[in-house]
C-alpha cells in the first residue's frame, strides 16, 4: 500500500513533511513521482500518570492513532472530546488512540491538570525531546496520525480529525463533510490504501519543533568534538574490551555501523540502562544521557552519522575494563564463590552459595565490588548476610552484603556510613545464571573494602514487600502496593525495585502524616534485565509516622514478549516465572549511631510491614476484602474476633496483640530471603 503523488506541489509539500530523511523513508519511482513509504520508528514515551508507552509494544492493534495535543487550546480541548468519541466507536475493534504533546512549553503537571480539567478520556503521552514530533512531522495541534502496526508500522494518515478540523476556523457545530480519520481508520482495518493520506491541517496552533528543518546543521555535528565524547563518557565503560556490553564502542566505523540500533535503543529509552523517570529525583549513580546529549546522538544518526575531522577517541583512547573498579583500588577482603557451568541452553534455577563469614571480627562495609568471570551468563546476585534464623530479624542489622547486577556491580556506601557485618553467621549470594547459545563456567569474586574503624552511622536497609501478591492470567496492568510505616525519623540513601519478567513499572512514594505524597522514585519502564540501585543525590529525611509506600504494575498479558506464561494466576516465588513484589530501602536512623544501636526501631519498622502489605488502600487499617492473597490467611480466618474495636478494620495494635498478626509477620519476614 503506496500512496503515489503525482503534482510536483504535492510533492515538495511531501518532501517538507518527510523531514529528515532519516526517519522515514523517500524515494523517487522509475516513473518520476515521489513515493513514500514512511514507517514510524519506534519509540517510548511517558504519560502524564507517569506510566511509559512504547509504540511498538501495540504490534497487536489494527490500528494506532495519536493526535497531537497542547494545553489552553480551545480546538485541542475540541479535538480531544471528538477523539474520545472515535475512541469509544472503535473500542471494539481494538484501536489504541493516545494524543501526543510535543510543545516544551507544557510541563507534564501541567498537562495533567489540562487532562483532568477537560475530561481527557485518551492518555496524553509527552514527548519533552521532541524527538517524536519531529519523525512525526507535527505542524499543528489536533492533527492526527493513523498507523497501521500491520504494515510496519507505516504512518498510514497524517491530517485533520475531519473538515470542520482542516480549516482555519473550527465550528465544531458545523455538520461533517469528510470524517478523515475515522475513514482512514476503516481504510486500516480493511487493509485498503487510504483515500487521503496526507490532508493540510489549517486551524490549530502550530507547534513549534526547535530542530524542524536543521538537517544542515545536524550533518555539521562534529563527530570527533561532540559525538565520541559523549560515546566514551556514557556508553564505553560497559561498550569495550572485558565490559559487559555485546559490542566494543571503540572506533567511527563501530558507530557507523550501530547507528540505527543506537537510534532505536535511545528513543525506546533502553540505553544507557538507567530507567528512573528523570522528572522524579536526583542520582548520585544517574548515568543517563542529558535531554541535550540524546537530541545531539540521535539528530547526528538522522543526519547519516557523518565522520567528519579530527582525531578518532574511541580508537586512540581505546581501554579495557580494569580488573577491580579503578575508583576503589584492590578489596581488603576477597571472597571467591563456588565455580558455576552454565550449559549452552535451558532454564538455569537459581543457584544459592553459601560461605562462611570471611570477617575475623566485627565488620564495616565501605564499598562491595563483584566481579564475575564469565559476565555473559551471570544475570545477576543479591546477597545477605545471615545470622541465625531463630534470632528476630531486628537482630539482624540490615542484612545485604551488596548486590551485582550487569553494569552496576559496585556499591559504595555515603560517607561516614557503612553496613555492618557482626562476626560470624554465613554469607548467602543467590546467583541467577542465564545460557547464552554456549557453555561457559562463571567463578564469581567479590571484593570488600571495609572501614577502618566502625562509622558514626549504621546504614540500615528494609524490604517492603507483598507475598500475598496475586496477579490475575492475562492482565496487562496489574498493581499490588505495599509500605512501611516510619516510627522514627530517619535518612533515606538508596531504593532498589525489584521483580521479575512481569514487572512493568514501579513507583516509591513518600506520604507524610499530613496525608501528603511526594514521588521519591518513579520508573515507568522497569526492565527485568537490569535491576539497578538507585542512590539518592541527596539524602532524604523520612518523618516519623510518614509512610513509604511502593506500587508495583504488572504486565501478565502475552503482549509482554517476556512472560514466561500469560494463562497463569500468578503468586510470590523466587523462580523468574513466579513473580515479586519486593523493593528494598536504605536509610539511617537518625537517632542512631554505631555506638547507640536502636534495634527497636528497627522492629517497630519491621511489624509496620503486615499492615503495610496487606492495607491496598493505605488507610492504616487492613479490611475483611483487604486479606485476599496467601500471606494474609491467618488474619482472615480469626477476623471478627481480631477486630477488637469493631471498627471493620484490624490496625497495627490488634494484629500485633494476636498470634495470626505474628505469623502473617513472619511470613512476610521469611519471604525476603526468597530474593
Ligand atoms: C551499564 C552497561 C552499559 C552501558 C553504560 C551502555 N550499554 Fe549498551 N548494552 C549493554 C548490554 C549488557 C547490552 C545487551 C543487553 C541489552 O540489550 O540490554 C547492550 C546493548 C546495546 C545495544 C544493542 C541493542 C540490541 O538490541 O541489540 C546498543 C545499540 C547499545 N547497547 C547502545 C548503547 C549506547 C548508545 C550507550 C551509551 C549511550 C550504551 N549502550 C551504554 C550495556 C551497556
């Protein structure tokens, strides 16, 4: 399905819509005439609830249609009402309909209060690059874009919502002529060429795209100067001889040839891996590219990744990973783990490692650096530190004895800071291998780097978690929130989400006595294969009485290309086909010292966890409909008896004065070790 011009006008208004080059693909026929066949690139975006979109995710829609939206304008609000009608018309269908903001003038918050004060029924998605509107072409707001998925994707339509849309004055009381979109929707669904691909939009602001038309100056970016700069600052570490990257960034040609899979990889937001929402928090470990740096890669590959002059610094500055971080210099201590063959292919089942404590005496960690042999096969490690399970878990100070993942293998505690390690007891590492078409045999060191003498400060670290999880067969967007509850005032470091193939976004929250919540972390696309740490650029003080509250989104649809079986229920286990709800925090009390241990705190945080995962709707008390999964059994059964007060609710006190609220504790306490 071609659409074929035939007036040269028509063709150099085309030309002007193609854009850069790059993005869509043009071509002249034998014949003379211009043809197109543009195919919308992937991309991701994030939505004013925080929750990201990734257009090639929809492979199974018939159709997609996106309209592009800005804030105060009467013909968007317009636009945006008839578009929630086509929205509800072709709901059966299957057609995905979002709109799509693209002017830097709109702040996210902004446009989430547009959305909620026009009664916004399709999601806005913001597109703060740019990036998306250019390969769209956007002129205007209110025009909108069919693309047919079945036909790679191919931007089937591009125009007015209908006539009384195209022209320069809306009346929407004015009786429809021509229904563009909607027969370009049907043209879709039929697989039939679309009568009129490409209609001039002239009502509608115009939305201003600060690199429309640069092509000039995007093929004048200095590959030497700008380009491998950014390359070797953001991508080399992991991208280079011994790093853990599938290909070495290390000359013009390397990147040359990687440029459309470079493109794809920074507009779907999957390189570099670090997926916190840059609108939420600060990072000490960001190690994203800028707003700037990306618009600057992906407009030099646009451009056709010209080499220009100048020295190549990927080929003179070429370097191997160092065998121990550079920063940290050779461990104090090295531990080195029982060796491990993975075979060539198969499901590898979590392998547990135990070693005895290698500390002579009472320990302070500084800084954890793992390093495995065979990076290719080692997906990832978490570790604790166990005493003796008969000891109540506040007994045990904060039990993670550091944690690898690809790329992140290193942990360093903030200054004046460090996790305690009492002598004796085990290390536990639980090592998740995967095959890799060959057989390779992983021997793990760990290097610790210890304090001198013991820090002012213990680093203390909590799970919030929900065992009693249960996400239903087939559901796309599924959400289990859990929190703990802060007795004291603490000084939150670092947040570590965690779950498997079916986790899809996460969010941290903090809420204040007042009722009051402040995202602390969002991640609006969680990857399984990358379970990073994300540290705090500033620490954050934690009230006493605020709550931490984590929400969880589960994709259990086959849509998720990952899920190991979307026919199953699915509940808590420690197999990547099991799912989990756990995320780890890192904090301090801050009426604690190394000298002035406050165990009790630490258990009061830790009771605050029955009521925190079982209370769905945070109100501080767990109802009869609240005790649906597994871990709250013991509570449901002995309900009417527990709820002292007769208030339909159990609150902290009562499931703490009764043996079900102890249990259903340990329970949620035992699960951790599951990780
Ligand atoms: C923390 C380590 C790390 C960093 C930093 C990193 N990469 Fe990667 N990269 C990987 C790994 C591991 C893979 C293979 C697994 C995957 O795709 O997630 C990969 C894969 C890729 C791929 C291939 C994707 C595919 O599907 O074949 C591209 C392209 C890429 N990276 C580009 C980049 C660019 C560009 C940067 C810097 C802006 C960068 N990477 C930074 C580790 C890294």
């Amino acid at each position: 399905m071609r659409a074929v011009w035939k007036s040269t006008a028509a063709a150099v208004a085309l030309m002007a819509l193609v854009g850069g080059g790059a993005v869509v693909t043009s071509a002249v026929a034998v014949d003379g005439s211009a043809i197109v066949s543009d195919h919308v690139s992937d991309f991701q975006l994030t939505d004013t609830s925080r929750m990201a979109h990734q257009l090639y995710y929809f492979d199974y829609a018939p159709a997609i249609v996106l309209m592009s939206q800005t804030n105060g304008s009467p013909l968007s609000r317009a636009a945006a009402a008839e578009l929630a009608r086509l929205q509800d018309a072709y709901k059966d269908k299957g057609v995905l309909f979002y709109m799509i903001n693209s002017n830097t003038a709109d702040t996210r918050e902004a446009t989430a209060t547009e959305a909620a004060a026009n009664h916004f029924m399709v999601p806005v998605l913001m597109d703060d690059l740019q990036l998306v509107g250019e390969q769209l072409n956007i002129q205007r707001d209110g025009e909108v874009f069919v693309i047919d998925p079945k036909d790679h994707f191919k931007l089937a339509y591009h125009g007015p919502l209908d006539d009384r849309f195209a022209s320069a004055r809306l009346d929407t009381s004015a009786r429809v002529k021509t229904a563009y979109a909607a027969s370009a929707i049907d043209s879709v669904l039929a697989h039939r060429p679309v009568a009129n691909p490409r209609v001039e939009a002239k009502g509608g602001r115009l939305v201003a795209l600060s690199e429309r038309g640069k092509n000039n100056e995007h093929a004048a970016i200095s590959y030497a100067s700008t380009v491998a700069p950014i390359i070797q600052a953001k991508c080399v570490t992991c991208h280079q001889d011994g790093g853990i990257g599938p290909f070495k960034m290390d000359s013009y040609d390397v990147i040359k040839g990687q440029a459309p899979m470079i493109r794809e990889t920074l507009l779907t937001k999957r390189m570099p891996p670090f997926f916190a929402d840059p609108h939420v928090g600060h990072w000490s470990n960001d190690t994203s590219l800028t707003a700037d740096e990306t618009k600057t890669l992906v407009h030099w590959i646009e451009a056709g990744a010209p080499r220009g002059t100048g020295e190549d610094i990927l080929k003179t500055h070429a370097s191997s990973a160092p065998e121990w971080p550079a920063a940290l210099g050779k461990p104090d201590v090295i531990v080195t783990l029982p060796s491990f063959s993975v075979p060539a292919s198969g499901t590898i089942e979590y392998q547990n490692m135990v070693v005895d404590n290698p500390f002579k005496t009472d320990a302070w960690l500084r800084a954890v650096a793992f390093k495995p042999s065979a990076r290719p096969v080692l997906h990832h490690i978490t570790s604790s530190y166990s005493a003796d399970r008969s000891l109540p878990p506040a007994s045990i100070p904060g039990s993670s004895v550091g944690s690898y993942v690809p790329g992140a293998g290193i942990q360093t505690y903030n200054p004046g800071t460090g996790a305690p390690v009492p002598v004796g007891g085990k290390l536990r590492f639980s090592m998740h291998y995967t095959s890799v078409g060959r057989a390779m045999t992983d021997t793990t060191q760990i290097g610790y780097y210890l304090l001198k003498t013991p820090p002012e400060i213990i680093r203390r670290a909590a799970i919030i978690s929900d065992p009693g999880l249960m996400i239903p067969a087939g559901d796309a967007r599924h959400r289990e929130v859990s929190y703990l509850e802060f007795p004291a005032d603490a000084v939150l470091y670092s947040v570590h989400p965690h779950a498997h193939y079916r986790g899809y976004a996460v969010e941290l929250t903090q809420i204040t006595p007042d009722g009051k919540e402040t995202p602390i972390l969002s991640v609006p696309k969680y990857d399984f294969n990358w379970q990073l740490d994300y540290d705090l650029a500033q620490p954050l003080t934690i009230k006493a009485g605020t709550k931490l509250r984590v929400s969880w989104v589960y994709d259990n649809s086959t849509h998720n290309h990952s899920n190991p079986d979307p026919k199953l229920n699915i509940t808590w286990g420690e197999q990547t086909w099991n799912e989990m709800m756990y995320f780890r925090v890192n904090y301090r009390w801050v009426d604690e010292t190394s000298t002035h241990v406050r165990n009790d705190l630490q258990a009061k945080l830790t009771e605050s966890r029955t009521v925190g995962s079982l209370d769905d709707n945070a109100d501080g008390k767990v109802q009869l409909s609240e005790l649906v999964g597994s871990s709250g059994a013991a509570l449901r059964a002995r309900f009417t008896a527990l709820d002292v007060n007769h208030d339909g609710g159990l609150d902290a006190n009562e499931i703490k004065a009764s043996s079900a609220g102890a249990a259903t504790n340990r329970r949620i306490v035992e699960a951790d070790a599951d990780l």
